[in-house]
C-alpha cells in the first residue's frame, strides 16, 4: 500500500466509524506531499473536497504569532518593550488577588505587559480550567461575557465589536495574576490582533495578509469564507454548531487572533513548510527558532492552575505548543496542525466535529501516529 493509499484508509475508517461526517488529511515530508478526503461537508450533504474550508478555531493562534514576529523582526515594535504605547488601554493595570474573587479587590500590577508575555500566554489574563468548574461563575467571567470578549470560549463573530471597542472593555476589567506570573490561555492572541493592526497601521486582516497569508499563496486563509459553498458544516455533537451561512459567512467586526480565521488543508501546509524552510519569506531563521521552542520559565510551569495538564509534559513558544518531537497546536473545532522538524514534516487534519468530553476526533491522532512513524 502506498502511502497516498494508506492516508486515504485512515481518513476512510475514520469517517466509517463516526470521528466526523467528513475529514481531510494532509502530510508533506520533503518534497512529497499526499492528501485524502473523506466522507461528506455536512451529515448529508456535498462529498468532502481536499480544498474544503474549515473553521480552524486555536490553529489562528500560530499564525497571528507570525504576523506579530514579522513586526518584530522589522524593529516596528519591540518583544520586551511594554505595550503601552500601542495599546493605552493596558496602562496600569489592576490585578485580582483572587481570580474567583470581587473586581473590586485587586492590587497594582507589578510591571507593565510586553508583546512576549502576550506571545507566551503569561500576560496575567486568559482561561484556566478552574473557572469552567466552578458552582457559581467567576465575576471575572460574568464581566468578560456581558462586554462580548469572547475571551473565555470559542470565537464569536457575530457579537464580537470592532477593535477599538473591544480594548476599551477589555481595558475595565482587571488581570487574574501578575504579568509573566504564570500561563492563562487564549486571549493573548486576541490582543496581539488588535497589536499587531495598530503597529502596522491597518486593519488586522490586511496586516495579516500582507506578511503572511499574501507571500505563502495562502489566499483561502481568512476571517470568513468568501464562497459558502467550501464551507464545512460545524457540529457539536450530532448538533449543527454553525452553518455555511452562519457566523463566518461574512467579514467580521473583531478579527479575532485567538480562533477567527477559516483555512485549508493546502494553505495550513503552506504556513507548516515556511517554518520547517527557516521562516522565509516571513520570518528570520531566528525567529521561527524562538517561536517553536518552550518559553514557559520552570517558575511559571510550577505555577499553571488546574484543567491545562498538558503543560505536564508539553511546553509552549510563541502561539504553539512545543513537544518532544516537534511543535503542535488543535483547533477546539477539530482541526489539528503540527510540524515534526527531524522528519522535515507537516501534518494538518480537519474535521468538522468540535472537541468533546472524549477529546479531539480520533482521526487527528492517528494520522500524526502515522506521519510520524518509519512508514
């Protein structure tokens, strides 16, 4: 069996046996590069197409990362540098003494926010597992839900507002820890969005555009899918969890830099080569090296609260995590991008079936297994 014949196996028992009504798979090692599609764009609906676009949730993450590095590699604005001249409204910030408790009850921020705490993660904002457990919501969470941050959950296009608005409700609500204290996920790159767009003076979308999406041929990488008929049905469950009409039918208001853009298996491989190539034409050699390894100091991993356990044995750079044998990073969506550096190899799989209680679809672990190994 070939290993174009055994990548289409895999995605074809997969869909066989319910992991999603459709997958696409795609593995480049060197300069071969095979993709499989399987199964259907909706639960009766068109035949799933390797150029189908997927809602691709946290894979935004890495690549709002390299908008940020790009900047960075041109001296437009600094790593260490605070962010307060970008973005006012993180000015002497307030800090909750608890995360669960009171607004009102917080201290002053020790330092100021740089971009690399915002890269890292370690800003002093963002998810951890113990809010989602908690009896009563955190008031932290509550605020965050009435301002439409989208901050702790999956993207919202619909609701998000525009940049400016979002920093300014962002901007009332205190940090859950100190600046570089410890690891809170996800809205980072949000911000890191709203960063990026006003050093390079554009909006986010166009900035992204111009340094990214434009120099790899990545032109069906966006905040919304411009021909619907591409788009994958999303599903939570047997449920529909957003149609081809639904919220990335249309430009968004908020570019969200955490889980907005729609992609593809091609243009995902694309943006995996350019790292595995040394970053050109986007970013530095160094830069692709400080992005992919872990940037989590010994402190701030001792220090990472509940419902994140993979930090165990992961670490995380710059928008990605970093393991044993590479760098990753999954999609609350269903999708998953990874890029194995000794074996000179990207693996993308998309999937329409966001993340349940049994984890990511099965698939998606599978065909890294494969990928992977001698094969």
């Amino acid at each position: 069996m070939t290993d174009g014949e055994r990548l289409e196996n895999i995605v074809e028992t997969a869909v066989a046996r319910g992991d999603a009504p459709g997958v696409v798979a795609a593995v480049a090692t060197g300069d071969e590069t095979h993709t499989a599609a399987a199964g259907a764009m909706a639960i009766g609906g068109p035949p799933m197409r390797p150029d189908t676009v997927f809602r691709i949730a946290s894979i935004t993450k890495p690549v709002t990362a390299a908008v940020v590095l790009s900047l960075a590699d041109e001296g437009v604005l600094g790593l260490d540098e605070p962010v307060d001249r970008l973005l006012p409204e993180l000015a002497d910030r307030r800090v909750l003494r608890r995360p669960d408790g009171p607004l009102t009850d917080t201290i002053r921020a020790e330092r100021a926010v740089t971009a690399r705490d915002l890269l890292t993660f370690t800003w002093g904002f963002g998810m951890q597992g113990a809010m989602f457990m908690a009896s009563e919501p955190w008031p932290i969470v509550t605020a965050a839900a009435e301002r439409e941050l989208a901050s702790f959950g999956p993207a919202q296009p619909a609701t998000t507002p525009e940049p400016d608005t979002w920093m300014a409700r962002l901007g009332e609500l205190p940090l859950l820890a100190q600046p570089g204290e410890r690891w809170l996920y996800s809205a980072g790159s949000q911000v890191l969005g709203v960063l990026a767009a006003r050093a390079g003076g554009a909006p986010f979308e166009d900035v992204m555009r111009e340094r990214v999406l434009a120099p790899l041929g990545m032109h069906d990488t966006d905040f919304y899918a411009k021909d619907t008929s591409r788009l994958a049905t999303a599903y939570e469950g047997p449920a529909v969890r957003d149609p081809p009409d639904g919220q990335w039918s249309r430009p968004p208001r908020f570019p969200d830099g955490a889980a907005g853009l729609v992609s593809t298996a091609a243009d995902l491989l694309a943006f995996g080569r350019m790292l595995l190539r040394g970053g050109q034409p986007v970013l530095r050699a160094q830069t692709v090296a400080e992005m992919t390894r872990d940037q989590l100091t010994p402190a701030q991993r001792a220090r990472v609260w509940p419902g994140f356990s993979f930090l165990g044995d992961r670490g995380w750079g710059y928008g990605v995590s970093v393991t044993e044998w590479g760098y990753t990073w999954e999609g609350g969506s269903g999708t998953a991008w990874s890029n194995a550096p000794d074996l000179d190899t990207t693996v993308v799989v998309l999937t329409q079936r966001a993340v349940d209680e049994t984890g990511m679809p099965a698939v998606c672990d599978e065909v890294l297994s494969w990928a992977t190994s001698s094969r």
